[in-house]
C-alpha cells in the first residue's frame, strides 16, 4: 500500500474503473493506494475511509499542508494578482502548502491563492451549519463534494470536517454513526439532523432546513414542514429519526 494525495481540485470516486460516481476527493485530501492497474487506482479516503476507483493521473505524491480554503471557493492565480489570469478554482476544503506568501497571496504549486480565503491547517470551526450555509445555491450533484456540486449527505460531511467532527461519506452511514436521537415530541434546533431513507438535511432554524435536495436542484432552504410533507408525498418515506450531535 501507498499514500498518495488529490492533486486535481476535484477528483471522483468511482465504483469501479470507469463506473458510476460514488463521492470526491478534494484537492489536498489524502489516501491509501491498495492497488494499481491500467491507469487506475483502488484508494481509500483517509477523511472518511471512503472506497472506491480514481483515475491515477489525479494522484500525487504527499505534501505538507499548511492551509485549507475556509471560501466557498477560490482561485488560483498565475501571479499574486487578482488581476493575472486564473489557472484553478478550488472549493472550500481544498488543502494547500503555502511555498511563501507575498502582497496577501499564498504561492502554491497551483499558483497564487488569496489568503484571506484560506486558514492555517489546523484550524477548526465551531458551526457546521454555518460552514454549510456558505453553499447555499450550489447545484445538486448525485455524489458531489465541492462547491462546484454536492448532494444531501456531501453538504453534511463539509459542514462536519470544517469543525473537525468525523463523518462518513453517504447518509446511511451518518444516519448510523452521527450523534443521539431524540426523543419523540422533543423540538428540534439548530444543528439538528433530519434523515430519511436517502436522505439527510440540517436544521438550520424553527421550521426550517438547509439541504441539498432534487426538488431545487441545488443547495437551498426549505420550511420543515413544507419539506416533510413534500418528501412523503413525493414516495420517498417519512422521517426515519431526528438526531442531535
């Protein structure tokens, strides 16, 4: 086995060589190579211990990493100026190493990063939600992770990580492995989790969610009720638990 990172700012993993998406890795993120053939790697995600099949070209090797992006999404330009052409954009999450830093850029092997849209590595936030607002309006992606697409449980795991709480990747898994339920007639708060079969959603409020979601398309808040209702109607189940964190 061997220890490689995303050098991509987004890189999927796939089910099986040239199969379906499952989930992504970041750029920065770091795996476990169990096996290499035909220009694929089978990895194992150190964030989440996600398995699956990437592309090898989009593997390096490791490196120190300074930063990671706290915006939504940044980009990378050709000098430490905003007005020089961007190369990369990379999306919140994505960990840098910062070569040197020079008139509020950070150098990098990609190119210069705006400091102000990263923080030192080992930073850690307090409010999930709160990370996870940052992408609202994101279009839904069946297994995306970035701020350029994700889906209901991908919107969980970035609001998690940001705050340095281990989540898995799919919402079956959080479902099992996130926080206690509660109780019943017990109201919920912010930061609460909502599940479904397939699906996840924060709390974001009284009577309100923020989910990644089919129905908008995207990353958007939505009254619970209204949510719960349309969700049942629509085939896909009632709530299956409540969960605090």
């Amino acid at each position: 086995m061997t220890h490689k990172r995303a050098i991509r700012p987004v890189v999927d993993i796939l089910r099986r060589p040239d199969g379906p998406r499952d989930r992504q890795l970041l750029y920065g993120d770091t795996v476990t190579v169990a096996e290499e053939t035909n220009g694929w790697s089978r990895i194992t995600s150190d964030k989440d211990g996600y398995s699956g099949w990437v592309s090898s070209v989009q593997l390096g090797g490791l490196s120190p990493q300074t930063h990671w992006v706290l915006a939504p999404a940044t980009h990378a330009y050709d000098q430490p100026d905003m007005k020089s052409p961007d190369l990369v954009s990379l999306s919140l999450g994505s960990k840098i190493r910062a070569l040197s830093e020079e008139e509020g850029f950070l150098e990098t092997e990609l190119g210069y990063v705006p400091r102000v849209h990263t923080v030192p590595a080992y930073t850690r936030l307090n409010d999930p939600v709160a990370v996870s607002e940052q992408f609202l309006g994101t279009p839904y992606l069946w297994g995306g992770n970035s701020r350029f697409g994700l889906d209901c449980s991908g919107l969980i795991q970035a609001g998690l990580l940001a705050c340095g709480i281990p989540c898995p990747g799919d919402s079956d898994d959080q479902e099992r492995d996130l926080g206690n339920p509660l109780t019943p007639g017990e109201p919920a708060r912010r930061g609460d989790l909502i599940f479904w079969k397939g699906h996840v959603a924060w709390v974001a409020g009284d009577n309100l969610l923020l989910h990644a979601n089919a129905y908008h398309m995207a990353v958007a808040f939505e009254a619970m009720d209204q949510a719960i209702a349309r969700i049942k109607q629509q085939g896909d189940g009632p709530v299956t638990v409540r969960k605090r964190l």
